[in-house]
C-alpha cells in the first residue's frame, strides 16, 4: 500500500469515528423536550430533562405572565455537565390549549440553574416536581383562584 493510499484510510477512519453517535460528541442540551401534556384532565406544560431534578422553587408564587423555576440536578454526567452551565431555548410544539410564548433555560447565571416560561397573558399557575424525577409539569389556570384549568381536550 502506499503512503497516499494509507493517509486515505487514516482520513476516512478518522472521519467515521468523529462522526459515529456512539462516541457522544452529538450536540445535546438539558431539556430533552418540551411539550403540552395532559394531568386531571387538564393541559399542562411538561419539560423533561436529560437528567434527575429536583425542584426547588418557582417566582412569582401564584400568577404572572412569567414564572421562573429553580431546580437542581440530581444525578449529572460529564456530557450534561457542560451544557448546564449553557442558555438554552427550548423548542416546542405550538398548543391552542395554553398560551405559551416561549421556554428558555438559563444555567449561565447565579443562583441557577432557572427554567423561564414566559406566556401570552397574566394568568395563575401551579409548578410542581414530576413524578419520574426528569422532569417540572406547570399547570396554567384560566382564573385568578386557580379552579378553572385549560381543559385537555
């Protein structure tokens, strides 16, 4: 074999491995998805990680047209380590049911990392931990009281 053939092989090896998915340089962010889901028959916002979390606390407490929500990693990787420290504009699926403008996750600032919900309109709303520890379901209300849910459906 010759040298130019030998440097050929070199490059495409070299090639297959940087870009094989098993050796983890895929680009990965800390939210896994983001979507509108379904608990009590109500809609709510669902944001699922790519790890463990524990939520800590949500502001403001009751309603707002925002709500910004502190969490903590449980468990986190080396891969996930970088990316918590990162901005992070979480794409999601457009819903009739909530009117949601935009999610943002911020690892990049004291006190962090905080996940922001930013919708349309005031309105009330519920945060709490999800039940598979991956993930922060935020439930809106149509109603300052909190009774009245955006329906599921």
């Amino acid at each position: 074999m010759r040298i130019r053939e030998r440097v050929v092989i070199f490059a495409v090896a070299v090639a297959v491995f940087l870009l094989s998915p098993a050796v983890g340089f895929a680009e990965r962010g800390v939210i896994n998805e983001a979507s509108v889901g379904e608990l009590d028959g109500c809609a709510v916002v669902v944001v699922r990680f790519n790890f463990p979390v524990r939520y800590i606390r949500h502001f403001p407490k009751e309603q707002g047209s925002e709500v910004r929500i502190q969490f903590e990693p449980l468990s986190i990787n080396l891969a996930d380590l970088e990316n918590r420290f990162e901005r992070e504009e979480v794409r999601f699926s457009p819903d009739d049911r909530i009117p949601l403008s935009e999610i943002i996750f911020e690892g990049n600032i004291t006190g962090g990392p905080f996940l922001t919900l930013t919708f349309l309109r005031s309105l009330a709303f519920e945060v709490k931990q999800g039940a598979d520890y991956r993930s922060i379901v935020v439930t809106p209300f149509q109603d300052v009281e909190r009774v009245e849910c955006f329906p599921a459906d």
